[in-house]
C-alpha cells in the first residue's frame, strides 16, 4: 500500500467513525445523557456523544498525526 493509498484509508475510517456518530445520534434518544461505564476497572459518567468526540480526538491525534509525521520524515 502505498503513502497515498494509506492516506485515503485513513481518512475513510474516519468519514466510517462520522457516520456511525450520525447514525447513532439519530437513532438513539440517550446520545447526550451520561450513562455509568468501566474502563480499566474505574467507573465514568459519559455520554455516547463524548465517547465518540474521544474517539474521533484520539484517532485524529495519534493515528493521523503519527501517519503525518511520517511523510514527514520521508519527505
């Protein structure tokens, strides 16, 4: 695969990620409420929406950025 075929892979996974929020915001009465979940054996008040906005933060800031980083260094 290719820089360019990656570039575009990534970036649909993220347009998937969008889609999915969509689909569930529209479908789902709770998407604001906070709801009670464990992570790691710790309890946290989070709403399905700031789930998703976690996600969408966390993928743009490691997986995007480290995949510019290196075309970066490449380059």
């Amino acid at each position: 695969m290719d820089i360019h075929e990656k570039e575009l892979a990534l970036n649909q996974i993220l347009k998937e990620i969008e889609m999915l929020e969509n689909f569930i915001e529209e479908t789902t009465s709770t998407y604001y409420l906070p709801k009670t979940i464990r992570v790691n054996g710790i309890q946290l008040e989070i709403s399905t929406f700031d789930l998703i906005q976690t996600i969408k933060s966390d993928y743009k800031n490691i997986v995007l950025k480290d995949f510019y980083d290196e075309i970066e260094e490449i380059f």
